[in-house]
C-alpha cells in the first residue's frame, strides 16, 4: 500500500476530495496549498472523522519553486518518506491568444506546466532515492486537442504535463529494480471552485465526491492513464483525438 501521500493544490476542489477519499481509506496524507487556512480546517475535519491517520499541512505557492522542493523535504522528513504525490495544483485562468490576455495566460501557463514539472522533479528525486514510488499527474479531457478561446493555453499547459508524465515513464521502462509508477488522470467535468461559474458544462458534470471517488480509485489501481469518469469520457476522449477540430471545437 502506498500509504504516504502528497497532494498539492488541496485546499479545495478536486484536491480536498481526493484528500478525503484518501482519509477514508486510512492513508497518511502532506496537504498543500497557498490557502493555508482551508488546510487547517481540512486536516481538523479529517482528523476528527479518522483519528488513525497523520496529517500535515504546509502553505505552498507552486510557482515558487525552490519552496516546492523545500516542502516535499519537510513533508518526507514529517511522514517518513512519500510514497505517492498527486500533482494536482493549477489554474483555468486565460484568453483567446491575440486579445491582450497574455498575463493571464502565462501565469496559467506557469502554474500548471512549469511549477508541475518542479513538482514531478522533487517527487522523482525521492522516488530514485528509495527506488519506490507513484507520481501521479492530473492532466484534463481538454489535452486530447487544441481548444479554442479561453481554453486555449489550459489545454496546451495540460497536454504538456501529460507529455512531461510519459517521458518520466519511458525512463522508468526496463528498470525492474524500481517499484515506481506514473500515472496520468484525465478529469472530465467534475464540480469544482475552478469550473463553478462555467454553466454551458453542467450537462456532462458529475458532483465533486463522484469525481474524486473516481479519480482516486484509478489512483489506487495505479493505472497508466485514465479518462474519469471513464463515462462517457473515455468514449469522447476517442472521438475528440481523431474528429474534425471544427467537431471538436463543438464538443466542449
């Protein structure tokens, strides 16, 4: 069992609810987040409802990246070693490219590539040390194509954590020594802070505890790559790779 687990970005949303799954499942868990008063509030609430399990929380801005490697440290030296960590922490901030929203963009850009790779770095380095260990990625449905408008650079910033995933899973082929694992999740729409104002997506959206039991259980099964909820996700995942981008422009 892995039983040490690091999540960043778990101040609510899609981190928080796997946090809880996760509890719920008497896993020792390094809670991360800027909003460190949500953490608290979080680590209080599962504690409370599971007293066998360890929780520590640290406030961490991920694009800060010499705190992402000085907060992994803390955490391992705290639980005595990582045994998963679910680089989770993003941005949906953006505009159409060409419309004068480039800061926004870049910082998505920033958020949820460049400080995602420091993450997979830190993460990497424990697991070589140890020679165990599952990295787990939250990708997006949206990285199967180019998405148009404000979704642009999300897409393309999800696409590439995908990518930066399978690379460290190439390294790993043939190395039998290593009981490392990597996997890539992508989430459909499932309710979050980030997408709560987007209305258009409330047709294919499933509740926050039904996306992130989901999520976790194919965490738990330490798959290569998923699209969750598998429906009808995994389905469209297919269609959107291989359709007319004018269809897929359409679909989401």
């Amino acid at each position: 069992m892995r039983r040490n687990v690091l999540i960043t970005g778990a101040s609510s949303g899609l981190g928080a609810g796997m946090a809880r799954e996760l509890a719920a499942s008497g896993h020792h868990l390094a809670l991360t987040a800027r909003r460190v008063d949500r953490l608290e509030a979080l680590r209080d609430e599962l504690l409370a409802a599971h007293p066998a399990i360890e929780v520590v929380v640290h406030e961490l801005d991920v694009n800060d990246h010499d705190q992402v490697f000085a907060v992994f440290r803390q955490s391992i030296g705290e639980l005595g070693g990582l045994d998963r960590v679910i680089v989770n922490a993003g941005l949906g901030k953006g505009g159409r490219i060409g419309t004068g929203k480039f800061h926004a963009n870049r910082q998505t850009a920033e958020t949820n590539f460049v400080a995602a790779l420091a993450q997979c770095e830190a993460a990497m380095e424990h697991f070589y040390e140890r020679k165990a260990g599952h990295l787990v990625v939250i990708s997006s449905m949206s990285a199967m194509r180019g998405m148009p408008s404000a979704m642009t650079t999300y897409a393309a910033t999800k696409a590439g954590v995908a990518m930066i995933a399978e690379g460290i899973r190439s390294d790993l082929i043939g190395r039998k020594a290593l009981d490392i694992a990597v996997t890539t999740l992508y989430p459909g729409y499932i309710a979050s802070e980030m997408n709560e104002a987007v209305v258009q997506e409330t047709r294919l959206m499933v509740d926050t505890e039904t996306g992130c039991r989901a999520l976790v259980k194919q965490i738990e099964r330490e798959v290569v790559d998923a699209a969750v909820p598998a429906w009808p996700w995994a389905p469209i995942g297919q269609v959107m790779k291989y359709a007319p981008l004018s269809i897929v422009r359409r679909m989401l």
